[in-house]
C-alpha cells in the first residue's frame, strides 16, 4: 500500500458522478508572498464514498476534541 501526504486541496470538481479532489503539497514559503505548491495526486470518489469519509473525518474530529487533542472555535454570530 502506498501513502502520500498531502498539505490541502488545489481543486475539486464533480464529472459524471465522480468527485475529483486534487492533492498538493506545500514546498517553500516565503514571507509576503504566496506559497509554492506542488500536485501530489488525485484523488477520486463515488459520492456515497465522499458522504463516507466526510462522515468519518467528523467522528475523528470528535474524538479528538473529546480526548483534548484539539478544540473547536465556535463560529462568529452574525
């Protein structure tokens, strides 16, 4: 099995039933400017897969503002 890291999402777009996330990472930053990036891949999802892992990814965040690992900002009021 192979892992690639990825620092965020470059692009996503939606064709024919399929989700395609670009990966990237970051290479260099330099004050003031923007960051240099790199793709590192794509990544590409059924739609029930994305509701899946959009699932999964929210009991993670739970759990690990449960276990103190993290803490949610609470968003402005409007």
């Amino acid at each position: 099995m192979q892992t690639t890291y990825a620092d965020g999402i470059a692009n996503m777009i939606l064709v024919d039933g399929v989700v395609r996330v670009d990966l990237m990472n970051v290479t260099s930053v330099e004050q003031g400017k923007e960051p240099n990036t790199h793709s590192v891949g794509t990544l590409a999802l059924s739609l029930p897969a994305l509701i899946r892992i959009h699932d999964q990814f929210g009991k993670m965040i739970d759990k690990m503002v449960s276990d103190g690992i993290l803490t949610k900002n609470q968003q402005p009021q409007q």
